[in-house]
C-alpha cells in the first residue's frame, strides 16, 4: 500500500526566500505526482502534474522534481510571497488511478 | 475547462438526520468520480470510488451503508451521509476524471457540521 510522507509539517520563512517542500513515497510504481495547494477551509488547487516518465515541470515560480527510484519529489519555490502562505500537498496515482495524498505542509511566508 | 461543483458549501445537520452532497463536472463529463474526507489538519482520505452506472467501490473502513454513493450520470455524483453524527463532521471534498485521463480535478469541498 502506497505511503506519502511530507516534510517538514510546517515551515515558516521571510519574504523573497527560495524553498523547497519534501514529498516520499514508499512504492515508486505510480503513474504521475501531483502538487496541490490549499488555502484553510477551501479545497484543491492543482500546481503541477509530473508524469512517471518525466523529471520535472516548471510553473512560474514554482519547480516540482520527481525521482521515482528513490521515490522522492521536492516542490521548489522561488521568491517567496505572503500569498503562497498555504497547505501544499503532493499526491501520487497507482495502478488504480487513485490519489494517495501526504499529510501536507503548512508553509507561512512572513512580509 | 475542468470545473467541478459542489453543493451545499456548507451545511449544518442535527444527529440522526441523512444529508445529501451533490458533485459536479461542469464542462466534461466524468466518467468516474471520487469522495475524500478531511478532518481539521490532516490530510484527505479516500471514502470511495464511484464510476457512471456502477455500484461504488468503498475504501476499507469506510460504511458503505452510511455513506450512499450514488453516479448516475456522467456530470453528476451524489454522497449521502445517513444517520449523521457529530464525528461525521468533516470537510467532504470530490474529484473527477474523464475516461482514460490520469488528472483529477477537485470540488471545492463541502463541510458538514453534525450537531
């Protein structure tokens, strides 16, 4: 069974500051990795998509890297704003096509 | 493209009482259709599986009997809580994904309060 793991829980940075989430899974046969952020009490905005066959997608300022055998993705973000301040979460879809999501971090992008 | 509905935002029930959430493609159709749940802080559960015309597949742990999915077309999806009680109260969120397609595009979510 698919395990997503997300580090760290919850980060804090200054404004203008490049940084980098942590996403882990444990079986490395998925399909795609997806990015996801989620402003409080509201649901899922898509960020980026990697596919299995592919390293990395780039939107704007953000960067999203996909290693399958060491079953690892890091979401980049360059620049930081107060307005990225949100829940980022990666999910990865296995043979079934299901989303298995991490538990997420809470990042804080302090003005 | 890729807008997916759901009604009501919010909703306030009293226990024992069932309460419907409708899902929405709004711009394609779905041919299959998710359900999570979110309690405050952490991440989203999958409940349930449901493709057009088709009983739903229930992850383990989930009470298929409480929980009445319904799919009857390609743009609509329909969850039921039943007998609501206060720990059902949780943030109820749908995806949908066209035929073929890897992509799910989420609901805004729905969240339920059971008093």
């Amino acid at each position: 069974k698919q395990e997503v793991t997300q580090i760290p829980a919850a980060l804090s940075v200054p404004e203008g500051e490049n940084l980098v989430l942590n996403c882990s899974f444990t079986d490395s046969a998925i399909y795609n990795l997806q990015w996801f952020r989620q402003d409080p009490g509201k649901g899922l905005t898509s960020l980026l998509l990697i596919q299995s066959s592919q390293r990395e997608q780039t939107s704007g300022r953000l960067n999203a890297s996909l290693d399958k055998s060491s079953g690892r993705s890091t979401l980049y973000i360059a620049a930081s704003q107060p307005g990225d301040s949100a829940t980022y979460l990666c999910a990865c879809s296995g043979s079934a096509r299901q989303l298995t999501f991490g538990s997420g971090t809470q990042l804080t992008v302090l003005p | 493209g890729a807008v997916v509905s759901q009604h009501p935002s919010r909703v306030i029930c009293k226990s024992g009482t069932s309460v419907k959430i409708e899902c929405r493609s709004l711009d394609f159709q779905a041919t299959t259709m998710f359900w999570y749940r979110q309690f405050p802080k952490q991440s989203l559960m999958l409940m349930a599986t449901s493709n057009e015309g088709s009983k739903a597949t229930y992850e383990q742990g989930v009470e298929k009997d409480k929980f009445l999915i319904n799919h009857a077309s390609l743009t609509l999806s329909t969850l039921t809580v039943t007998s609501a009680h206060p720990e059902d109260s949780s943030f109820y969120i749908c995806s949908a994904r066209v035929l073929k397609g890897y992509e799910q595009y989420f609901g805004p979510g729905t969240r339920l309060t059971v008093t």
